[in-house]
C-alpha cells in the first residue's frame, strides 16, 4: 500500500507541469477515460476549481457545450489552461493553449485535472469540498418579541 502511495505522489514544482500533455495513459487511466468520454463534465469540475466555486460545475459544462455548438468550445477551454497556467506560473508548452485545446481538447483537460490533484485539489469534489469556498454566511437576524 505504501509503494502505491509514493507511486502516484508528484514533486511540484512551482514553473513547472507536474505531468506531461500525452502522459494520460500512462499515468491516470480513470481520468484519461472521463476526459474522453465526458469532456463537458471534466471541463466544468476544473473550470469551478478555478473560478474558485463563482462558476458552478454545471453552467460551465453548459457553457462548452454551447460554444462547441458554434465550433469555438476549443477557445472557452483554452481561457481556463491560460488560467491555471497563471495561477501555478506554468510554461505554455508544447505549444499554444488554443492550439492544445483545438487539436486534443481531451489530453488537454486530462493534464488539466491531474495538475489540479497534484497540486492538492480534487476537481471530482468540486469547489466548496476542496475548502475554498466563498459563499458568506448571512448575519444572524434576531426575531420580534416572542408571546
């Protein structure tokens, strides 16, 4: 149990991908399979992530569906790798974030997810699981005298 506990630990290290774009079958068969198979779903757990909760999982899966209607679900996916790449310091490479998402969308939300693990946040559990919540809590109201 402990050797498979080192196997899936990654060094992070700011600057850098903690995984490569084509290392989806190597490393990560569940999430190589739910990026192929369920985009939109695998789109709208990261996007909530790093929209940190202000966009639902839902609305953006939603959102990619439609802008794939109109051929540019590529481009709405690409602002987010432009995103996480900010947020981590990360190099755009191999090649642009458009050009990621417009050739192999699903090797490109795979590295997307396993970045966000690695990186100790599970998209799976979305937002407010993760601890990163920003809902605020209403101001308690006292009630009227009470007969």
């Amino acid at each position: 149990m402990a050797e498979q506990e080192s196997k899936n630990e990654k060094i992070v290290t700011e600057g850098q991908w903690t995984t490569g774009l084509y290392d989806c079958l190597s490393e990560d068969i569940s999430t190589c399979c739910f990026t192929w198979f369920c985009p939109c779903v695998a789109f709208g757990r990261i996007a909530e992530i790093l929209d940190k909760g202000e966009t639902s999982e839902g609305l953006a899966g939603l959102m990619v569906v439609a802008m794939s209607s109109i051929g540019c679900g590529w481009y709405y996916a690409s602002k987010y790798r432009a995103k996480l790449r900010h947020q981590y310091s990360l190099p755009e490479e191999p090649c642009a974030d458009g050009a990621i998402h417009f050739f192999c969308c699903p090797c490109a939300l795979s590295q997307e997810h396993r970045e966000l693990k690695h990186r100790g946040l599970d998209p799976s559990l979305g937002n407010n699981e993760t601890g990163r919540t920003n809902t605020k809590t209403p101001p308690f109201v006292a009630s009227g005298m009470d007969r």
